[in-house]
C-alpha cells in the first residue's frame, strides 16, 4: 500500500502515507540513544589509548556503565575517538590487566547536549578472566 510502518514510543504501531509525515512524526519526539546491552553503573579508573603502546597521548579516565560487552567511558574529547576505529583500554581496577581491544561505536560530544561526554566502547577481545572479574562486579 505504500505506506511506512512504525513502531510508536507508545509500544503501539502506526503508519505514515508520506515521507513528509514520517519526518514530522520523528521531529515530535527527542532522540534517545538505544544501548546494545543493558549497562549497569560501574566506575573502574581506566587508561585508553588509540595504538596498543599506549603513548603520551593515552588518556586517564574512568567507565561510567558496563556491560559485558562494552562499556562507556567519559571523555571530555570524545572526538579524539571516531566510531569504527579501535581503541585499547587498560582496566585499572580489575587483576588482570592486559589491554582490552574495542571499537568505538558512538559518542556523545562535549556541550552538544546534557549528557556526560564520552565513547561507548564495544569489546573486541577481552580475556575470560577479565569478563568474568568485570561480570562479578556488575553483580554487586
């Protein structure tokens, strides 16, 4: 029939006959971010790094939620960090401490909006042992 078809905040469906609609429809509400997994607080001092070696540029900073999939980390330059591309965090907090592999999926950028700014990171290689510490901590 040609129609769009939607899925309302509402939990109900509905429809839009024309783009021009659809467009309207999404204007009305504010964007809110969709997680991958459900993120639990969890504060762990952390180091990220762009390359593996961690060079002087590598930041100091900390994860405001984790799941055991990723994590979001405050950054007041999250720009410093593009979606897709890798990035090394070393978990300060944790025994293990090898450097956990991730990539960037999104950000949340300094003064855009009324969010804390950062990176959310999803974990690429993690040892078994650091999900399982990382596991029994967001069990507390």
């Amino acid at each position: 029939d040609g129609s769009i078809r939607l899925l309302m905040l509402n939990q109900k469906y509905g429809t839009a006959r024309t783009v021009e609609e659809f467009a309207s429809l999404c204007t009305a509400y504010l964007p809110k971010a969709v997680y991958p997994d459900k993120l639990s607080l969890l504060h762990l001092n952390t180091i990220i790094s762009a390359s593996p070696e961690f060079r002087e540029d590598s930041e100091k900073t900390f994860t405001m939620f984790m799941s055991g999939s990723g994590c979001f980390l405050f950054t007041a330059c999250p720009e410093r960090y593009q979606p897709e591309t890798c990035v090394w965090i070393e978990f300060v907090g944790i025994a293990e401490r090898n450097p956990v592999v991730g990539k960037v999926c999104w950000q949340c950028q300094w003064g855009v909006s009324h969010n804390v700014p950062g990176i959310y990171v999803a974990f690429e290689s993690i040892l078994e042992k650091q999900y399982d510490e990382i596991m029994s901590l967001l069990a507390i």
